[in-house]
C-alpha cells in the first residue's frame, strides 16, 4: 500500500467551488477564494464572513461536534 500517491481520483469534487478573484482590500495584491470569500497570504486580511455567496454550515453540521460534545 503506498502513502501519499499523487494521484487522488476519489478527491472532493472541486467543480462544485467557485473560485473567484478579488484585491486586497488593504494591500491590493489580487488574491483568490471560494465563494466569495478572500484571505490574502500578503498582510493577513480578510473579507467579512457575511460576504460568503453561501450560508456557512452551523456547528451542528459538524459531523465531529457530536463526537466532541458527549
Ligand atoms: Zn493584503
């Protein structure tokens, strides 16, 4: 069994993503994200969560916070 093979055919599909780009806020380096939202590598910032295309998932969608929490 081998660790770590390159290629990874059962992957998550990235088709459902849109990756999008946008500028810094703040430096104006052109960063990339997934729906919406941006963290740039640069000087660390990062756009409102709210800004997000899509509802961020609850705690309870967590399929480890039950785990955690019993
Ligand atoms: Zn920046």
């Amino acid at each position: 069994m081998t660790a770590d093979s390159p290629q990874q055919p059962d992957s998550p599909s990235l088709a459902a993503l849109e990756i999008t780009e946008a500028e810094c806020r703040r430096c104006g380096t052109l960063i990339a994200g997934l729906d919406g939202r941006y963290a740039c590598p640069v000087c660390g910032w990062v756009n409102h969560w709210s800004e997000g295309h899509e509802a961020l998932p609850t705690g309870s969608d967590d399929p480890d916070s039950s785990n955690r929490l019993s």
